[in-house]
C-alpha cells in the first residue's frame, strides 16, 4: 500500500529522532563498556579500604548503566 | 480540531514509549551521577600508577556518558 504524502511526512522527523537516539545510545554503550573494563582492572591493582569501596560502588552502578541503557536500545531498535 | 480514532491509536504507544524511554533515561543519569562521584573520590584516595590510569579512564568516560545520555534526555523531553 502506498503511503499518502502527510503519513511520509509525519514518519520522516520520527525516524530521523529514532536514529539520532540509536547513534548517541550506541556511543554511550561503548563509554559505559570502557568504565566497566576500567574498573576491572582497577579492581586488580593494590587498593586500600576506601578504594575497593570507591571502586566497587563504580562497578554495581556501571552494570546498572549497563542495563539501562541495554534497555534503551532495545525499545529504539523495535520502533521504525 | 478532534482526533481520529486511527490517530489516537497511533499516537498512545509512541507517547508511552517516550515515557518509558525518558524513564529509562532518568534512571540512568542517576547510576552515571554515581560513578563520576565515586570516581571523584577515588582520585582522592592513594593510587599506584596504574589504579591512576584506570581511575583516569573511567572519570573520561563517565563524563563522556553523562554528555551522551543529557542529549538522549533534551531528545526525549522535545517528544510528546
């Protein structure tokens, strides 16, 4: 079925905004997959008590982004 | 002017996925607030030269990601 001009001028702004919110989603996929490595292998270096505390408050909320952001992408790859 | 049936139809799931998103989102900026806090207070602590670098590297990204995720939200709010 053919689309009528107002329905592909009322898609195209969406689909646009759909693939800005992909490209910045998978940007931010990547800083959060460089945070968590990071803390990794800070975690595999010589810390004193606040450190490991410091670091590991880093690593829980890390994997919470993670997730988030995994959601995130999820619902934008099922839109348009 | 009053809305079509089709038009309301069409127009709930992307108003409830925006929501959801900007949920998402939300919930998000709260874990990359925690992460460039706590990597904050670790550069406070004593570092060997290498937990120096991984906690560099994390504090980039963190903000990186902060950046990232506020134009998914200035994005988000612009939507219905």
């Amino acid at each position: 079925m053919m689309k009528g001009l107002a329905e592909v001028h009322r898609a195209k702004p969406n689909d646009e905004t759909t693939q800005h919110l992909r490209h910045l989603a998978h940007d931010l996929s990547n800083s959060l997959e460089t945070i968590v490595q990071a803390a990794y292998l800070l975690e595999q270096t010589k810390l004193d008590e606040k450190a490991k505390k410091w670091t590991k408050l880093i690593d829980t909320a890390a994997k919470d982004a993670v997730r988030l952001n995994r959601q995130i992408r999820e619902i934008l790859k099922s839109q348009s």
